[in-house]
C-alpha cells in the first residue's frame, strides 16, 4: 500500500479544485477547440493557465525534429506556470486534445490576485512543487526501473484518465515509445512479455488490458 501511494503521488498529477471566486473573475476565460495550440514551445510565456474542463497535452519538440509527450493538464490543474514565473519562454507546447475551457493568467491579473487572496500564492507553490516531484521520480523511474514498470505505470496512468472499466486503448507503439522514454522496438519487446504472461492482448492495433490488478501491482514494482 505505501509503494502504491508514492506511485500515485509520483506519476498523477494534482488536481486543486476549483477556482476562488475573486480569483476566477479576474482571470480571463479562454476556450479552445479540439486540436488548438494554447501555447507554444519558445514563445515567451506571459500566461499561465487553470483547466475548467477539457484535456491539454504537453509535448516538446527535440532538435532532431522528434515530439516527446511530457505531460497532461486536466480540470483542476495549472500549466505553464513554471516558466511563467521564471519570466521564461515556453519549454512545451500545449495542445487541447479535446474542446478546452481555461483561465489564463497575467503578470496583472496576478499583481491583482495576490493583494485580495494572498493565500492564493500558496496554492500555486504547492503547484509547481508537484511539478518537481513529478520529475524527479520520473527521472529516478527511468534511471533504475525496467522498461516494463515503467509501460505499466503509464498504461495504468492512461487508464485512471478513462471512463471507470475502460480496458482497452487505441495507442501506437510509437505513442507510447514517446510516453515512455524508450524505443518503439523495446516498446514491442515489452508489450509481447506482457502478453505471454497474460495482462495484455493485441488485437487490429487495440491494446487491451486482461488482468489489470497484475498490471497496478507491476506499475507498483510489486514484482514477486
């Protein structure tokens, strides 16, 4: 039970609940449709954002021309707080992988923030905080942990995000390469030993998750 905690401290990100009043009317609300770039990788970053509803997709572009996914946004979340604060450029671009509904917020709006709702700072630190967490265990999990408990916790992550009893998933090896860390070739060799040991079937380029408690225990490094 407690490695299952700090997998899930790890590896989910933290919702924070609504918005307070005085904070949500001096936001400006923004939607984005399907498919939208809310922001850009190398832009200056003179915004960040909450999520009301929708999904925003993180991805960083390399310099061989190759998309790494880094990380998702959903509802109760921030993004593109870190480098809002750095007085940075954007390091990702975020996408809206569905119709979005955000509150963007300004150097302004912030000034204007933090002198009626100081304790509105503090929720935001908690925020980035997370986001540091977030990457250090993920650069420990790729560090020291096999590639199959490393797939197992995303393919568990993914899930988490579905409609309760969704087992099955329509994802590239490729796509989860990018997810991963890994090649798609290793991507390959580890989604056929999970098949041979019965969590997994693939069928017609559908994943499908067969024993999905075996599944938490591996993305827990429960391995016995």
């Amino acid at each position: 039970m407690q490695m299952q905690h700090v997998v899930q401290e790890a590896f989910h990100p933290r919702a924070f609940g609504s918005l307070p009043s005085e904070v949500s009317e001096l936001a400006t609300p923004r939607y984005f449709p399907r498919g939208s770039i809310i922001i850009r990788q190398g832009e200056p970053a003179q915004y960040f954002f909450y999520v009301h509803a929708g999904h925003v997709r993180a991805t960083i572009i390399r310099p061989d021309g190759t998309e790494k996914v880094l990380a998702f946004a959903e509802p109760g979340q921030f993004f593109a707080d870190v480098p809002f604060f750095q007085h940075a450029n954007h390091w990702y671009t975020g996408e809206a992988v569905e119709s979005t509904k955000v509150s963007a917020f300004s150097r302004e709006t912030m000034e204007k923030i933090i002198r009626i709702r100081p304790d509105f700072a503090f929720t935001l630190m908690q925020s980035i905080a997370h986001k540091v967490w977030m990457l250090s265990n993920q650069m420990m999990t790729l560090t020291f942990d096999p590639s199959e408990v490393r797939l197992a916790r995303i393919l568990v992550e993914i899930l988490a995000r579905k409609p309760e009893g969704t087992r099955a998933l329509s994802m590239t090896h490729q796509e989860l390469s990018a997810l991963a860390g890994t090649s798609r070739v290793m991507v390959t060799r580890v989604l056929n030993g999970l098949r041979a040991r019965g969590l997994v079937d693939l069928r017609k380029g559908v994943l499908f998750i067969t024993n999905m408690p075996e599944l938490e225990r591996l993305a827990a490094f429960e391995i016995g």
